[in-house]
C-alpha cells in the first residue's frame, strides 16, 4: 500500500472544520488500525491493529475495545496469548456473542464480552494470499475477501468452519470491503484493483452497482435509507452514493481511511486512519 503521511493537526482541522459532516470523537496511539466497527446490541466498538505489516507474521496484532462514548475500555482487548495469535488482524465482524476477525490465512473468534478465543479457522488449504474484510449472513456464514487471489470465501462455524469458494474471478478485482445488506439479502463489494462498487447475490453473481471506477476502494456500508458510503485508501475520500443513484464526495483530504463501516444507530461513519495510526467517527 502506498505510505501516505499524516496530517498536520492545522490540515486535520482544516478538514472536519469545513467538511459536510461533523467530527464526533477521535481514538489515537492506535498501530495500523485497518476495521472499525459498532456491536449494535451494545454500542462497544472495535478495531483492529495490525501493528506491522499486513502479511507479517509476527504475533504483534491485537483488537481494541471502546466504550460507547467512544473512550478506550482496553487498548489491546484481544492479543496473542493463551495459545492463540493475532498476527494482521483486518476485517471485523460480529456474530451473536463472537467477534471474528480475518487474519492473513485464517478466521479467529473471539468471546465478544471477555476476548477469550473461541474459533480459528484455518483456510491455509486454499493457499490465501490477503484475506481483508469480512460478513456475516443472516444464516450466520461468514464471507470474507481474498485480495491476492481475487477469491471470497465462505466459512460455515456451524459446521466446524467448513470453508468453500463462493466467488472466484478476475472480475472481482482484487476483492477488498464486503458488507452484507439484509434488506436485499446481497453483498456489497469494493474492490481495490479495478476501483468497482458491486452487488453480489447469494449464487456469486455480480452486477455492477454505477458504472464510474475509483481509486484503491477499501471500506463500504450502508444506511437505513439504502445509501451506500465507501472509502477510498489512496485518494482518502469517503464517497456517498444515495438510494437514487446520487454520488458525492463527502469528505476528502483523509489520511488512508481503510475499512470504514456504520453505527446505524447513532449515524456515525467510523473511519479507521491506517497510516495515521487512529480512528475517529463522523456524523452522515
């Protein structure tokens, strides 16, 4: 990924000061956080921390835990140890009681109240080159990306963490953010290769949601009305595309903004900054 520097604290208020929505609260002295996201049962939020690089094998990753306010409970809530790793935690996910998180070439669970590990899901079998973000059904299979091989995955905890492919195409260019709409029963894909936004059905099937490209998409969610957001890594832009087909750019000028996501209830966009080692929320 390319290395983009932080800002000045001048230029970082430069941009919530007269950017459309408003700054809610900021987590700094985070290491390469890549996913943000809300328990919408609880309102706790978690993040993950690659902490090195994001194939690296070093045992250095870890997940922080935020209160609903959006103060630090514990920095690094869950961590290697106990025998269980975190290597490069990337995409988060929560369901019922489990937090899962994609880590290089496996799935991990972990205890949603107390980060004990309760899964790992080994798919080294499929020879994975970057697994990145990942979604739950509402049958509670888990999908997540595979950017190196243009692959998504389908895990089943039910039984035991069966894992199949579910989409396998160089259309997929280099799959990245995937969230799953449970109104349409469909996936929502950013792709950071090609910079396509798609809907993907429950047979594989992709469709195109507009037809403009972008640069090194990475996060993408969705609103009650059906608007999608998504971000761009490389170009730091979090773009808004309404239920009517409008796009704009909502806000620019950010630093790395990786897998971004929603807290639908308190409508906020919670943006992890990748390269500038924190997160921080907006208002949409």
């Amino acid at each position: 990924m390319t290395k983009i520097f932080p800002f000045s604290i001048l230029g970082l208020l430069f941009v919530f000061l007269t950017a459309v929505p408003a700054f809610s609260f900021e987590v700094s002295g985070l290491l390469v956080p890549e996913s943000f996201i809300v328990d919408e049962d609880t309102g706790i939020y978690y993040i993950s921390n690659i902490n090195g690089g994001p194939t690296e094998k070093n045992g250095k990753g870890f997940i922080t835990r935020l209160n609903p306010d959006g103060s630090i409970s514990e920095l690094k809530f869950i961590k290697s140890g106990n025998g269980s790793s975190l290597n490069a935690p990337k995409g988060l996910v929560i369901a019922g009681d489990v937090l899962y998180v994609s880590d290089i070439d496996h799935i991990k669970g972990f205890d949603k109240k107390t980060g004990k590990a309760v899964a790992d899901f080994d798919l080294t079998s499929f020879l994975p080159k970057f697994l990145n973000d990942i979604a739950v059904d509402r049958r509670g299979k888990l999908y997540v990306t595979d950017m190196g091989t243009n692959r998504i995955f389908m895990v089943d905890p039910s039984k035991g963490g069966k894992t199949v492919i579910f989409a396998e195409s160089e259309k997929l260019g280099s799959p990245n953010g995937i969230t799953f709409e449970k109104k349409t029963g469909k996936f929502l894909l950013a792709t950071w290769d090609s910079g396509e936004l798609f809907r993907l059905s429950s047979s594989g099937k992709l469709r195109k949601i507009i037809k403009q490209n972008f640069t090194a998409l990475d996060g993408v969610d969705y609103d009650e009305k059906g608007n999608i957001y998504f971000s761009s890594f490389k170009n730091g832009i979090i773009y808004k595309l309404t239920s009517s087909g409008k796009l704009s750019e909502l806000v620019t000028g950010l630093v790395t903004p990786a897998d971004i996501s929603l807290d639908r209830k308190k409508r906020l966009i919670l943006v992890p900054s990748f390269n500038g080692n924190r997160a921080f929320t907006l208002d949409y």
